[in-house]
C-alpha cells in the first residue's frame, strides 16, 4: 500500500481553496490528502461522513491512478458542502 501523503498522482481537477489569506492549489492525490488529515478532526467533525470517503478515496487513488476520478469527486463534495471553494 502506497503511503497516499506523497503520492505525485494528479487528480482530475486543481482546487484552489483561499486559506488564512493566500490561496493554496491543491492539484494531486498528496497535496490533497495531507490538507484533508493535517486539520485537526474536530475541524471536519460536522463532515465526518464525507471526509472519511474522501479521505478512503484518496487512499485507493495512491494505490491506484484509475481511482483518481472518484477521489477528485470526493474531495469535490467534500470542499462544497464546508463551504471552501
């Protein structure tokens, strides 16, 4: 199992999400996997469901590039419904 933190795999999509001021680009399956895991859990305590699936979905999508579609969704849904897009 590939350690999905620093996974190189591009997602479909770049999310750029405006964070204490400076925007940051989220393009790849790391980059997206460290914002999501850094952040304390009580941060996406009211998206609990949702982050766990992004999170399981970045994780399959390390292991696996063809995964990435549904893990750039994930994360996708995720960003909307906190509100950080």
């Amino acid at each position: 199992m590939s350690d999905a933190s620093i996974s190189e795999t591009p997602l479909r999509t770049i999310f750029e999400i405006r964070l204490n001021g400076k925007t940051v680009s989220i393009s790849t399956v790391g980059q997206a996997y460290r914002f999501l895991t850094n952040f304390s859990s009580v941060e996406w305590m009211e998206f609990r469901s949702l982050h766990a699936d992004a999170v399981r979905s970045l994780q399959g999508a390390a292991d696996n590039a063809i995964l990435t579609v549904p893990a750039t969704d994930a994360v996708r849904a995720l960003f909307v419904k906190a509100r950080v897009l």
